[in-house]
C-alpha cells in the first residue's frame, strides 16, 4: 500500500533529536534505537492512513486538521496535518506535557 510522503518540520525535528538524545544519554543506544524504530513505524501508518490519528488537539487548540497519535511503548504523542500531497510533522512531544502551551506557537 503506498501514502502519502510524511515530512516532518524543523521543530519536529528538533524534537526527535532532543528524544532521541535523552534516551541514548538516559537509557542507553538500544532504547534509542528503539524510539526510532516506533516514530518511523508511526510515520508509515500516519502516511498510510492518515485519518488515524485523533483531532483532539484540533479542537482545544483552534488548529484545523491537526491530528495526534501515540507512538507505540513510549510516551510521546506526533502531531500532523494533512496536505494535499504530503503529512506534515508539526511536532512530537511528551504526552504527559502541556500540549496547549507547546503546540502554541505553531
């Protein structure tokens, strides 16, 4: 089955990096790798069927379109939005964070 190309922004990014550094510094490489594996897994599904995740955030947030899902064993949330030909990554974050305040400045 082939998706949408998922394109992550530079926060997004910067996001990921900062994750993946704690988990390597915190609970070592296999952990981190770990991550990975599970945030590039959730990039595929959000590419292949990007109505999965939940638009709970849409609508606290003011921001329509924008969507969330878990990652799969750790604690963070992708939040994206569909275009017409790609999935843009706004940001991943703590589930446990105030989203409002965080996804704020997008």
């Amino acid at each position: 089955m082939s998706g949408k190309t998922v394109l992550a922004r530079a926060q997004a990014r910067r996001d990921v990096a900062d994750i993946i550094d704690y988990y390597a510094r915190e609970a070592g490489t296999d952990v981190a790798r770990r991550f990975i594996d599970a945030l590039q897994a959730s990039y595929r599904a959000i590419g292949e069927r990007p109505g999965i995740g939940s638009p709970r955030y849409a609508h606290e947030l003011g921001l329509p379109g924008l969507r969330s899902r878990k990652l799969a064993r750790f604690p963070y949330l992708v939040f994206y939005v569909e275009r017409a030909d790609h999935i843009e990554i706004w940001r991943v974050l703590h589930g446990q964070r105030d989203i409002p305040s965080w996804m704020g400045d997008e």
